[in-house]
C-alpha cells in the first residue's frame, strides 16, 4: 500500500515524490470525534485545507444502534450511509467537499463485529438474534467471551469470541469478506481515500490478508491494534497490510511528560521498542483512551491545558510515524456521552467552548506544530539536540527547522546550535508568516550568523521556526499598537464556589466581510490583545497566566484548564462587616475598589487593551459564570456599531453591564 500524502524521507519510505518548498504536502490527519457530515466539510474548507492537515478520520457512517452515547457508533445494524453523522446525500457532500480543499477522508471501518442484543438501527431496520439486513448467524462465530487473561495467551479467543458481547463476525467466510469488501469498495467509490480497521487485533491477520485482496486500489488503511507489552496477539501481524497505532507511544509519551524527563526523547520511537517509522500510526490520545479505554495508562488529555500542548509540539516535531491529532468535545467527566448537542459550526458562531467541543486541531500550538512538520518532513533526522538533562528541550531538524520545549517553571536560557540559515523567524507555534513574508503575527526567533539561537522561552512554553516561516531582512512591523486600560464590570450575584469569565473580541462574519480579517483561518485576526492589570487576586492569578486575548475559543494554549475564558475579579465599593477584615484589589486582588462606583458583585475585568484590534473602539463580549448559570441569554443593546447579541464595550474606557441584561454604562476614566 502507498500512503498519498506523505513525504518521502529516510525514515519514512511510502512511495512517494517530495514537493517544491513552496507547497510543503500535508503529513499530519486529525480525528474529528462525532462531528457530523456538514461541519466537517465546512471544517475542511475553512480551516483544514489552508491549514495543512492531510486528512479526517470520521466516525463510522453506516447504520448503527440509536442512542446518545458515543458508542453506539461501533455497534453496526447495516452498511447503509444513515448514521448520527448524516445520510448518505450529506456524506458525498462532505467527501467532495474535502477532497476539493485538498484534504482526505477515512472512514473508521468495523470489521469485526456487528451490533449487540437487538432493537432498531439509524435506518429503520431490525436486527437481533445475529439477524442483521446482511448477515445471518451462519456469518458469525459461536458466541464466547473473552476474559480479561486471554489476551496474555489465548489467541483463538481473542479472535473468535464476543468483544464486550458483539456478535463476532466470521471473518474467514467468504461472503463476510465479499460484503465488507462491497461496503469498503463502495466508500471508495464516493472518494474515500483511507480506512481505519477498529479492533483488527480481534481478526486474524490472514484474513485481513484475503480481505485485502478484495480491495480495490491502494487507499490508506490503518489498524487498530491494542498492544502495551508481550501478548498472544502481537501488533507486528498486521505491518504487511496496512500502517497499525503504536499504543505504547501515547502511554510512554504521556508518562514521560508527565512523571519524568524530556531529556529521555532523544531517541524517541524505534530506540524505546516501537515499531518502525513507517509502519506506525501516533497519537498523544484518542477517543478511547482519553476516556481511560483502550490500552490506557497515563494518558494526556485536552484536560491537562498547556501540558497538553507541549506533548503534541513534540509528536508534531519529532520525526517519528504518522500523527494523528485528536479533536474531540468535553464530556464532563461521563466516558459514555456523546457530543454537544449543538453543531460545531453553528449559524455562523464556532462552538468551539470549553464547556462544548474542544476544537483542539485548531489550537495554536498544535496547528503551528502541523505546520512544522509539513515544511520539516524534508530532513527526516534529528539534528543538534540539546537538553539541561531535565525538562528543557531543544532539536533541529536539519536546515528545514529548529524547536524547543521548555516543561519547567523557570526560562529556558541557552544558545543552541542549528543547521539553519541567519535571519529571523516566524515562531508558528505562536503566530504566522504573512503572505509577503515581511511580518510575523507574533514572536520572532533569529538565528545568529553562525547559526545559533539564543534561546528565551519561558516556562511551559515552546518555540518551533522553519525554513519557510523566514522573515524579510528589514521587514519586522511595530507591533506597539494601540495600548490603553480597559475596565469592564459585569453585575451577577454569585454564590461561594462559582467564578466569572468573559470571552470575547470581533465578530468573525462582520471582520471577514468588513475588515478583510480571516478569522476562520486565524482565531487571533478576532481577538483582542490584553494585559492583565490585576494579578494579586491568589484565585484568578493561575487562570490569568498565559492569558493573552479576549477571544471566543475558552482556553488559550498554556493557560489553566479550569479556566473557562478570561477571569473576573469579584469586587464592591462597600466591603460587608459581616465579611471580616476588608479586602481591597489594590492589595489582594478583589474586593473594593474606587473604580466601582455601584455595588456589590460587580465583578471586574482590568486589562490594557490593543484597541487598535476594535471596530471603531468598540469590541464584543458575553460572560460566563462557571459552577452557575454559565452563559448569559442573547443581548440586544442599543446604539452599537453593527448587529450583535452580545454586550459591546468600549476600548480604553470603563464599562458597565448587568448580566443577562441590555443596558450599559460608559465611563471615562
């Protein structure tokens, strides 16, 4: 098999051309968790295609059992295209859709079971008693269970008894082979380029084997085969038909950022035991592990903030397999729920919240880190590696880039050799190249004339330049802005335990049409720069670090995950007696302040603002009361400069709202 759109490299060998520099080839897919047909399609087009990504795992499209869980997406009824996802109409739509924004789709594939008990499909048709619309019980092996020790030394059972009581399908007959084969055949047809095989250590790899033959073509298959140590089934059987998911690499990477050393990964991959390069599927997490399914062991999650983002700058930099990124929604602590109940691209608002889908391709650090590796992939070597013999790291990958992780609480300070010619970069785990070349949108990295770097980071931070990411000699913008303080107080009575956030910036339709902003394609092109004024608040301070925008995305890259957006400070202009010894946000952070003129549970946002990023002065924004009533209703305030439902504030001035209400009071300072 080939894999289409991989980079020939030393060390992964797939059969293909290496691109010009100017259009580096996609090397990264990402798996959109239970997004329906329409919005990855719109997600293809708008950010996936001009952003890199090769391709999408979607979940499984044919017929399933109904139910609100995620899992009853693995329990087929049919191959007919009618599932959570989407009909069959709407999956040819998003294929197309896709393929045209340069982006592949693979489909998860099940192969090894049908559906479990009985009831009615997603397409109305009935199944039980191994009765299904395509199968009979002579299409299936006798029904056994595989206990928990099998997997240590019993391979028949492995593979012929019931997982977790599906009914296992016979994947020796014949006609079970023919039909899985038609179903393959027919996505293929609709333009499919890949298949994720779930379960593949449940089938034996011979009939894997003569299930391929049956294919048509050469698409991507991938298989998923569990595997953390010596067992009866061994990853190993299925490298001959397909690439297959190194499930140690999660558990060894997860463990390695989260209870040792970075300085361990010098030789990360084959060196610790792994399967070779060009055979392996990677991940930082999947939909099943991050769930604590699935071979899972200490596994990083969205849950874990900026830890999580460091991780997946290393996978993405680190040349090593085929890396999937996770996308996947907050499931609030429930392993069986399934996803928000509201699309992602919802008339015209990215529900991309902390509290709903969690979007984390589109992160940053991870986004940038996708595009390190496409225009990285050309020097598949780990050159000039550097490390304090800790947690701070620092590797080239020839003359094609340069990064570095910093995991510790205080800066990374060292000048470092690399390969790369002097001038200065883009660092894009932070900010892009603009088309001419001659800005960045964010922090500037320059290696010296003798090809050093001087190394700044800061704690719990990275940096990662390459070759196409150079910066015009003479061309670095004054990025001073427009800097000026901004107050906003926001009225809500609050209970002990609950805590206010705002999220915010410019409205992305009304930028992209009025504006010229791309703020599908560039989240910041809608935020608002901020500073944070008020730091000595000993319960908002750990949610403010790393907080560098009011924005609409929830969490920015690096900050607390129990931040829901931008923190509030609770204040007052008459401190309660029966409250105890007056506090004050001069000296702790809350409390009275002469700013609030009005009462208590004014909660207050203090901030210098770039108001040069506003509309006229004037930017958006809606609050959040976490352990609460969490988002406001829809605002319908007067006098604004263009049709919003959210409140509207003015940059450089103090404004006040009541939560869940319209009005509105501007101050000068």
């Amino acid at each position: 098999m080939k894999l289409n759109k991989i980079i020939t490299t030393a060390g992964l060998s797939l059969g293909l051309t290496l691109p010009s520099l100017a259009m580096a080839a996609p090397t990264t897919f990402v798996h959109l968790f239970e997004w329906n047909w329409q919005d990855i399609a719109q997600e293809c087009e708008q950010f996936l295609g001009p952003k890199g990504y090769a391709a999408v795992q979607v979940s499984p499209p044919n017929e399933h059992i109904t139910g609100n869980q995620w899992w009853t997406r693995y329990q087929p009824v049919s191959y007919q295209l009618q599932s959570r996802g989407g009909n069959r109409t709407q999956f040819i739509d998003m294929v197309n859709r896709c393929n045209s924004a340069g982006v592949d789709i693979y489909v998860d594939t099940l192969i090894n079971h049908m559906a479990a008990g009985n009831g009615t499909g997603t397409d109305g048709n009935n199944f039980g008693n191994k009765q299904y619309p395509i199968y009979s019980p002579q299409d299936f092996h006798q029904s056994c269970s595989i206990n928990p020790e099998d997997y240590g030394n019993n391979r028949y059972r492995v593979q012929h008894c019931e997982l977790v009581g599906l009914a296992d399908l016979n994947t020796a007959s014949t006609y079970v082979q023919n039909t899985l084969a038609a179903y393959i055949n027919d996505l293929q047809a609709l333009g499919v380029k890949g298949f994720r095989f779930d379960a593949a250590k449940h089938v034996a790899a011979s009939d894997i084997q003569s299930l391929m033959a049956k294919i048509n073509g050469s698409p991507v298959v991938f298989h998923e085969v569990i595997v953390q140590g010596t067992e009866a089934v061994d990853a190993s059987e299925y490298l001959s038909t397909g690439l297959v998911t190194e499930f140690k690499y999660s558990t060894q990477l997860g463990n390695t950022f989260r209870n040792g050393s970075l300085a361990w990964l010098s030789n990360f991959g084959e060196g610790w035991g792994f399967m070779p390069s060009s055979s392996a599927v990677v991940f930082v997490d999947n939909h099943d592990n991050q769930r604590g399914h699935g071979g899972a062991g200490n596994v990083i999650t969205f849950e874990d903030g900026r830890l999580y983002d460091l991780a997946n700058v290393f996978m993405l930099a680190y040349p090593y397999g085929y890396p999937k990124v996770m996308s996947s929604y907050d499931f609030h602590g429930d392993t069986d729920a399934g996803g928000p109940s509201v699309p992602v691209h919802n008339n015209g608002n990215l529900e991309c919240f902390a509290s709903k889908w969690k979007c984390e391709h589109r992160w940053s650090y991870i986004a940038g880190g996708v595009d390190f590796r496409n225009n990285t992939a050309d020097n598949w070597v780990v050159t000039n590696w550097w490390d304090n013999t800790n947690n701070q790291i620092a590797f080239g990958r020839g003359s094609s880039g340069h990064m570095a992780i910093n995991k510790e609480d205080s800066t990374l300070n060292a000048t470092v050799q690399t390969d790369m010619a002097a001038g200065q970069y883009c660092n894009v785990l932070k900010g892009e190249l603009s088309g001419d070349a001659k800005s960045c949108s964010s922090e500037v990295i320059t290696v010296n004339s003798n090809g050093t770097i001087n190394l700044n980071v800061a704690p719990w931070d990275a940096m990662a330049i390459h070759k196409n990411a150079k910066v015009l000699q003479g061309s670095l913008p004054n990025n001073g802005g427009d800097w000026q303080r901004t107050v906003v107080f926001i009225n809500a009575l609050t209970q002990s335990g609950q805590d206010m956030f705002v999220r915010g910036g410019i409205d992305h339709t009304y930028a992209n049409a009025n504006l010229g902003r791309n703020c599908q394609t560039t989240n910041v092109e809608c935020a608002m720069p901020i500073r944070h004024n008020n730091l000595k608040n000993n319960t908002t301070l750990p949610w403010k670090a790393n907080d560098n925008y009011l924005d609409w995305y929830g969490i920015e890259q690096g900050q607390s995950s129990e931040a829901q957006g931008t923190a509030m400070d609770w204040t007052t202009n008459i401190w309660p007696s029966e409250f105890g010894a007056q506090k004050t946000v001069d000296n702790d952070g809350f409390g009275v302040t002469a700013l609030n003129i009005w009462g208590e549970h004014y909660w207050m946002l203090d901030v210098d603002m770039d108001c040069s990023k506003a509309v006229n002065g004037w930017f958006e924004l809606k609050a959040f009361i976490k352990n609460g009533p969490e988002w406001e209703g829809d605002i319908n305030q007067a006098s604004i400069p263009y049709a919003s439902t959210n409140h509207m504030a003015q940059c450089g001035k103090i404004n006040m709202f009541e939560f869940n209400s319209s009005s509105v009071e501007v101050r000068d300072f």
